[in-house]
C-alpha cells in the first residue's frame, strides 16, 4: 500500500487533520518530512 498517496488524498479531501497526519508519521507510516509535505500542499491550496 501507498501510505504517502493515500494520507495525501484523505487529508486533501479534509477526511484527516494535520494531527492524524503527523500520528501517522509517528507510527512510521510516513516519514516527518512526507507529513510536513502533505501539510504544507494542503495549507497552500
């Protein structure tokens, strides 16, 4: 499974907050700098 794919479609639909992003991150779904990405694509659009 993609994980970086799939969390970034989900929280650019706003089906994940910012925190749900960085747990994932913190179960080693993603990496920091992958969760930092999606945050920052999705505060920019």
């Amino acid at each position: 499974m993609d994980w970086y794919a799939t969390i970034k479609r989900y929280f650019g639909l706003g089906c994940y907050t910012q925190a749900q992003v960085q747990r994932f991150a913190a179960l080693g779904k993603i990496t920091e700098n992958q969760a930092n990405e999606i945050i920052r694509a999705g505060n920019a659009s």
